[in-house]
C-alpha cells in the first residue's frame, strides 16, 4: 500500500517548496493539493511556477488536487 498526503496539514501557511521538502523527507511520494487561495494561490503564476520547478528535481506524485471549496481568500 501507498500512502499520500494532503497538503491541507499545512494549510495555515503559504505552499512553498521548503513544504514539499518536508512531506518528501518522510518517504511519502504522492500528495494532492489542496487549492486554498490562501496556501495554494492558483492565480499565482510564480507560486505554481516554483512548485512545478520543484517537481522537476524530486521523484514525487502530484496524485490530485483537491478543488477550492471557497471563492475568498479566508
């Protein structure tokens, strides 16, 4: 069995790789976004840029991505 993880665990803060990082010092190698404006701002072209540039140098998943469940940025 494998095991993903969300990066809802760290929703309070902004998705960065510094994150990515820590959830792939654990092993783990799938993970699902989760598109909350304030940690994953998918209308920021530079944040989704940074991370796709880290996926580029890590062997990890994206599995899925969790849609947004609200339109503001709370």
């Amino acid at each position: 069995m494998e095991f993903g993880l969300s990066t809802h665990l760290f929703v309070g803060e902004r998705l960065t790789s510094h994150i990515l990082d820590r959830i792939f010092a654990t092993g783990i190698r799938k993970i699902e976004f989760f598109a909350a404006r304030q940690h994953l701002d998918y209308h920021d072209k530079n944040q989704v840029r940074d991370l796709a540039l880290w996926f580029k140098d890590h062997e990890l998943t994206l599995h899925s991505m969790h849609a947004p469940l609200y339109g503001d940025l709370d």
